[in-house]
C-alpha cells in the first residue's frame, strides 16, 4: 500500500487531502508543522510526501532541504502545497528540493492525476 505523509498545519486542508487519499486506498500519515514532518518522514519513510511551505516554526522549504540532506529520506518524492500563488514560488519549491508543486485550493477532481507522477515506479517528468 502506497504511504503518503501529509504534512500540513490547516486542519480543514488535512482533513481534505487525507480523505481524497483514502477514498483512492492510500495510507496516511499526518505532520502538522516541519519538524514533526521531518520525524516522520525518517521514521515511516512514507513513499510521497506532501508538504505545505507556510508552517509554523520551520516552514516546508527549509523542512525539504533537511529531507534532502538526510540520507534516510533524500530520496522520498516531495511535492510542495502552497496557497500563495506568488510568482517564483514553484522555483523556489524545486531548488529546495520538491520534486514538484500543487497551488492550493485543491482541485479535488485533478488531485490524484497531480501526485500520481510523483510516486514511485511511475514516470516523473523534469527528472532526468
Ligand atoms: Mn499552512
């Protein structure tokens, strides 16, 4: 089974992605700020995470460089969530290190298509 951890701190948006991914038969874990992601990134070693970049305390760039700098989880896909549509956001998401980027709202109807790249075994456009 596919093990997705979520790592965001608005309750409404976890509740949201959470259930999106159960109902398509994924497992998942729940982070709601940077460090407890990183915690259970190492430990779990989940087969996608999804990080929100606006967190208290560590935000979810600095939280995807710790990843990457990990051994454990350097290579664990992460695709960022971010509500803020700021021009350069999506750059600054891939030199952190995410493997891709989700604006939020979520669109419940292209949510799955959108992570489905990122998992393991399927094709991932941009890596090479
Ligand atoms: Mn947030």
């Amino acid at each position: 089974m596919t093990t997705t951890l979520i790592v965001e701190d608005n309750r409404r948006n976890m509740l949201l992605i959470r259930d999106l991914l159960r109902l398509h038969g994924f497992r998942t874990l729940e982070a709601s700020d940077g460090e407890e992601g990183i915690a259970r990134a190492k430990a779990e070693r989940p087969d996608l995470i999804l990080m929100d970049l606006q967190l208290p305390g560590m935000d979810g760039l600095t939280a995807t460089r710790v990843l990457r700098q990990d051994p454990v989880t350097a290579a664990v896909p992460v695709v960022a969530l971010t509500a803020h549509a700021m021009k350069g956001d999506r750059e600054r998401a891939l030199e952190a290190g995410c493997n891709g980027y989700i604006p939020k709202p979520i669109d419940t109807r292209r949510f799955l298509a959108q992570i489905q790249a990122f998992l393991p075994g399927a094709a991932r456009p941009g890596r090479s």
